[in-house]
C-alpha cells in the first residue's frame, strides 16, 4: 500500500505542476478581465438573488430545480472535506501562505464559476427522460463543434473516475476517520450507514438531491460558520498575527507539518491552488452540472448565482477554517514536554481533519464536535452532489439505461471508502481534481467570446431599462 501510495504522489505532484496551476490561474485572470470584474461587482446582486425566490427563475422558464436549488446542490458537493480537512492538510503542507493562494483561487474562481454555469445553461440538452442535462461535456460538445467532441468525451471520462475519489473516497473516509477517533465507532459500521443514506436519496434523482442539499447545506453552513466565529471571539487577539502569518507565508513559507520541512513558495501555491480548486471547484466544471438542471430561461443570471458558491466555500468557510487553525493555543511537539510547544498545525497530527478538530477543541471545550458533526453533514452531501456529477458523466457516455446501476455501485464505493488510508483517499481525489480541470479550462477559453457578448447584451439590457 505504501509503495502505491508513494507512486500516485508522483503522478499527483506530475498532474499539480507549474502547467496546471498557471492554466488554472490564468483562465480565472482571463475570464475576470475580460468581464472587466463584473463577478466582483455584482457580487451584491448575486447575494440578493438568494432571496428572491421565484424571481430568479423567470417566466417560462424550463428546468427541474430552482436556480437556488441547483446553487444549494453545487454547494453540497463543494463544501466538504476540502473546507475542514483540506484546509488543514493546505497549511501543513505549504505552509500559512498556501491560505492566500486559496484566497486567489477564489477571486478568479468567481468568473470561472460564473463562465461554467451560463455556459451550462445555454447549451444544455434534455435527456431521454425529459430531464435537462448540462455540464463541459455539453458546452463543448454543442459549443465548439464536431472537432471537438473528443475534448467532451475526455472530460466525461475524467469525471466518471475523479468522482469516486473527490467526491466519495476522501469524503466517506474523512468522516469514518473522524467516528472513529472522537467516538469510536469502527470504520466498517461508519461506512454501512452512510452507504444506506446516501442510497435512500440518490435513489431519487436530481430532485431528491436537491432537496436534501437545500435543508442540510445552509443549516450546517451557518451552525460551522457560528462555531468558527466564536472560536474566533476566544482567539481575537491573535487574528491580526494570523493573517500576518498568511500574508508572511506568500514570500517566506514557513516550515510545514513537524516542524521538519521547508515549504517552498512553489508548495505553497501548488497547495493553494490544489486546495482551493478540490474545495471551491471553480475550473473543474463540476458544478455546471448541478446548475444545468435549474429552472430558468437566463444564463447570465444563473451563472449570477453559481458564483456564490465560490464566495461562500472558500472566501466564507475556507477562511474560518484557517484562522481557527492559526489562532488556535500552541500544542506540545511529537517529543512531548521535552520537545516545547508547536502550532496545532506544526504539531504532527496525522489527520488532517484531526488538525481542524483540535484547533476547534483546544480553543473551546467540545469545539472538535463542531468539526466531527459538522465534518459528517458536509461530506455526506458532498457525496450525494458528486453522485448526480459521475451520473451525469456516465448518462453522457452510456445513455440513461447505465445510471441504476451507478447509483449502487456508487454506495458501494461509499463503504469501501471509509475503510481506506487517509493518504491514498486525498491523493486519489487530488488526481481527480487535476484531470477534470485541464479539458474544462480549455473549453472556457475557447467559449469566452460567447461568454463576454452573453453577458455584455445583458449589461446593456439592464442599463436599457434602468434609462427607461
């Protein structure tokens, strides 16, 4: 197990190289530029949006979930491991600094979120069960023509084996790992119940799942977010030396998990980068499969509300994380008393996961129930988002005959998942994330111009009826 273990780090450090994060980077760049920062400036308007209901469909328009709901449903695939555990190993590895990389993922994230979804919605299909079906393997399909058809399937079959790592490996394991140590439930009984859950709603299709995710998602986002801020209330006095820390880390790392290794500028932006994407997946496409499936007759105003779920992963819940972590009271190192005391994050914790639990218990009595509980809503919907992601994936390829017997293989892997390493989990979804990313950043690139002029004709609509 070591010796594969060590084999797909290489592939994982191969995958996640200069090319990838400057492509990743880059398309965001391009994308926020050339919409001359809109993301950022309509950011308010997309907020009010959450609220509006009805209103943000629009008349006639054809779809099987709301626009909220499809935003609620990305969101439950997104806000995982990667916002607790991902974090936490971002920082172990690459330092303070890979925070900031997060952040800048983010930012870029937001116009590439908002390209995904328009484009989703613009050239989606309905299936032949009248469904609406979308995603990059149909923007690039009925997007960039015939002679690029292999790019569609490419990326079908890059999400079909990605997404029982990203979205049911590291999230089944990250959970059984957190039972077992804070309430010492065997792996094997963690991973039967969350099997026989997720199996009871993917059963239902893409409402089913929207359902769930549009109770669960903002309930567990505002009750982790809640705790993080009074741990934070605890710790007010060292959020100015972390954000130092952060920003310290962007030129100088410092050194990474046991105190032993330098983490290098480069790691810390290749973690950032890794991090960020595995967590917010903005470039990875993903999320324009859930926001293909919305009732409405505006892309330009679903991409509006797909650009939320960047802003509210990484720029909300991924910065609580982190501060908790580098706010949290210093712990004794690997050599106990005799080896002084270390930053949770430096303390050689195994577990990324544990990481974030300690720093949550250790500035708060039962704050690591935060975390465990918190930790087990997250990755159950993020398994029940990716489950509609690998099904779409697979309908693309196979036709609609094909998704029964995904939906069980899919909990199967579900209970294999929370048996397996830690390590061989995260790098396998790692991989995955990397894979998806490259064909989805090129077909943005080769789409802009339909993304540009979609949303200058509804700028000037807008400025058009304000005149009027």
């Amino acid at each position: 197990m070591e010796s594969l273990v060590e084999a797909l780090g290489k592939v994982d450090g191969f995958i996640w190289g200069p090319p990838l994060v400057a492509l990743l980077f880059g398309t965001g760049l391009y994308l926020t530029i050339g919409l001359k920062f809109m993301p950022i400036r309509r950011l308010p308007y997309a907020i009010s949006l959450l609220f509006s209901g009805k209103k943000a469909s629009g008349k006639g328009s054809e779809g099987e979930i709301s626009p909220v709901a499809a935003l609620f449903t990305a969101l439950s695939a997104t806000i995982g491991t990667g916002n607790i555990a991902g974090v936490a190993t971002a920082i172990t590895i690459g330092g303070p600094g890979a925070v900031f990389w997060m952040w800048m993922t983010a930012v870029v994230g937001m116009a590439t979120k908002y390209s995904e979804a328009l484009l989703a919605v613009r050239f989606r299909e309905v299936d032949a069960r009248g469904q609406h079906v979308g995603g990059p393997m149909y923007y690039i399909k009925n997007g960039m023509g015939k002679n690029w058809v292999w790019l569609a399937w490419a990326f079908a079959i890059l999400t079909a084996i990605a997404a029982p790592g990203t979205g049911n490996l590291v999230q089944a394991n990250g959970v059984a790992a957190l039972f077992k140590d804070n309430l010492h439930i065997p792996l094997w009984q963690s991973g039967l119940v969350m099997a026989v859950l997720v199996f009871m709603v993917i059963m239902g299709g893409v409402k089913s799942i929207a359902r769930v995710a549009s109770f669960l998602v903002p309930i567990m986002a505002l009750f982790y977010i809640g705790g993080a801020l009074v741990v934070l209330s605890i710790n007010a006095e060292f959020i100015p030396a972390a954000f130092g820390q952060i920003f310290h880390g962007v030129v100088s790392p410092t050194a990474a998990a046991g105190g032993f290794l330098g983490a290098s500028v480069m790691m810390a932006i290749s973690q950032g980068a890794n991090r960020g994407s595995f967590s917010n997946e903005a470039g990875l496409g993903s999320a324009a499969i859930a926001h293909a499936s919305a009732k409405t007759n505006d892309p330009v105003r679903q991409g509006s509300i797909a650009m939320l779920g960047t802003f509210i992963d990484t720029l909300v819940v991924c910065t609580m994380t982190a501060l908790v972590i580098l706010t949290a009271p210093m712990m004794f190192g690997a050599g106990g008393v005799d080896g002084g005391t270390l930053p949770i994050w430096q303390s050689g914790i195994a577990s990324a996961a544990s990481v974030t639990a300690k720093a949550f218990g250790a500035s708060m009595p039962g704050g690591q129930w935060i975390v465990t509980f918190g930790l087990a809503v997250f990755a159950f919907t993020t398994i029940l988002g990716w489950a509609l992601y690998g099904e779409r994936a697979m309908e693309f390829m196979f036709g609609v005959k094909v998704i029964p017997y995904y939906r069980v293989a899919w909990c199967i892997i579900v209970y294999l998942g929370a048996v397996y390493t830690n390590d061989l989990a995260w790098t396998l979804a790692s991989i995955g994330n990397g894979m998806m990313a490259a064909p989805n950043l090129i077909a943005l690139l080769g789409l802009s111009g339909v993304v540009f002029a979609m949303t200058r004709k509804d700028q000037e609509e807008r400025t058009a009826k304000k005149k009027a």
